[in-house]
C-alpha cells in the first residue's frame, strides 16, 4: 500500500525522535552514509520515511520508547517531580504514561495550571532554558487592592533573594471589595524558585492563589482539561514546540 505523504517525515525527525541522537546528529550520520532506510544507504538530508520504515545506524536497529508528551492541569497540592520523600501526591500520577515522564519545569505545591509532561529529555531541556523565553503567563490573586506603584515595581523588575528580576507584564484585572482580593496577570521570562509568589511579597502582597493560565501556546481557556487531568499532545503541537526552541 502506498504511504500518504501527511505520514511521511524527514528521516533525520524519525531518527531524533526515536533515539538519543539529536536531529544535528542525525544528518551528519546520514552525510556519513551510516543510516540506511529499508536497506538501502540514505544519499539525501530531505530523504522521506514513515514511522514503520526500518531504519538502521551502522547495521543496528533504532529503537527507543516512543517520545510522549501530555499536558496537564495541575491541581494544588501534587508536587512536580516524580518521588516524593512525603508521600505527596506527585504529578506524573496524574498521567497513565507507558513510558517514564517528566516535568518540564516546575510549579509550586500550591500552584495550580498548565504543565508539560514528556520524556522527550531534548525538548524539555530546551523550553526550560532562559534563552528561549517561553511564554508562561499566571493568574495571580493577591490579598488587598494592589495600587499602580506597585505594579510598576513588579513591571520593571524588583529585587529579590539578592537579583534583580528582568521585566514583566503585569496587568491588574480587578478587585473584588468582598473579598478584598485583586486579580493580577503577570507575564514571566525566567523561572526562577516561587518567583511570583516572591515578587509579590517584596511590594507587600501576599499571594492568595497562583495559576498558570499559559504556556508556551497553551491557554487554560481554550483547553478543556479539567483540574487534576491530562491529554496527550498532537504531533502537531509537539513539532511547534520545537520550533519555538528554534529546530525545524
Ligand atoms: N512562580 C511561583 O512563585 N510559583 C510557581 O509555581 C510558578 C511561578
């Protein structure tokens, strides 16, 4: 039967995602004649495979887990690693991964939002690095009715556990006089230990509760994950991760 061309990659895509040669790699082993497709030795970078092609490097079979990738709705209390010494509820319970999964960055006990989960060590790697600013956006609800000064402190960087952070959009929502709460939205790019929480408490706010609304292109509103639940993510998304990390 003939392979539909929307199946078909760049074998050196196939071989990253397959191995733990990076994509780079990939193609110098190609232009070193090492990689054959169906047992024939690849001449071309562009060459064309499916995920059931066999694909060899130096005589030997490819194969590593498949790269997984889900993304989840962290409710409070679950921590963001994959033991607790506690017995904490951690985050990768939350998933029903056939493969061994981690969190790409972390997010407090008490933080509640967005959160990848993969073992996909290359990306992960990636989208955490400061270099790369992924967009993570937080809901912030903080005690009292916090004032424009303020705000602008929290904008144009503040110091805290003796560095100054770098700038940040921060925009005031609303204040509920109820329950004396205001609802800010506050833009990071770094991810540093409980930044926002420590960001708030240095202009005298103490954060009430934090939830990561975005990340990278993810928005919790146009997702329909429930608190405490997960999906898995399209080929699709996973391939525009990797380009805002600069890989084609
Ligand atoms: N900033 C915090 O203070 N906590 C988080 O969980 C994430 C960002």
């Amino acid at each position: 039967m003939k392979k539909k061309v929307k199946d078909m990659e760049r074998i050196q895509k196939i071989i990253a995602r397959r191995s733990d040669y990076s994509r780079r790699k990939a193609e110098e082993l190609i232009v070193e004649r090492r990689v054959t497709l169906n047992g024939k030795i690849v001449q071309e970078l562009g060459t064309l495979a499916s995920g059931s092609d066999e694909i060899l490097i130096d005589g030997n079979v490819i194969y590593q887990p498949e790269k997984i990738y889900y993304l989840v709705n962290k409710p409070i209390k679950v921590i963001s690693s994959t033991s607790d010494e506690h017995e904490r509820a951690i985050i990768t319970d939350l998933v029903d991964a056939s493969e061994k999964v981690y969190p790409v960055g972390r997010l407090d006990y008490y933080t509640t939002g967005l959160i990848l989960l993969t073992n996909d060590g290359e990306l992960a790697n990636k989208l955490m690095h400061p270099k790369y600013e992924v967009k993570k956006i937080y809901s912030v609800k903080v005690e009292g009715d916090i004032k424009y000064d303020e705000i602008k402190k929290l904008r144009s960087g503040i110091e805290i556990d003796g560095y100054k952070t770098s700038h940040a959009e921060v925009t005031k929502i609303s204040y509920n006089k109820k329950t004396n709460q205001s609802t800010v939205e506050v833009q990071i790019h770094e991810g540093r230990n409980q930044q926002v929480r420590k960001m708030f408490l240095s202009v005298g706010y103490k954060v009430k509760t934090l939830n990561r609304i975005q990340y990278a292109f993810f928005k919790i509103e146009e997702e329909k994950i429930g608190r405490g639940k997960a999906r898995r993510l399209k080929i699709k998304e996973v391939q525009k991760l990797y380009n805002l990390v600069g890989d084609q």
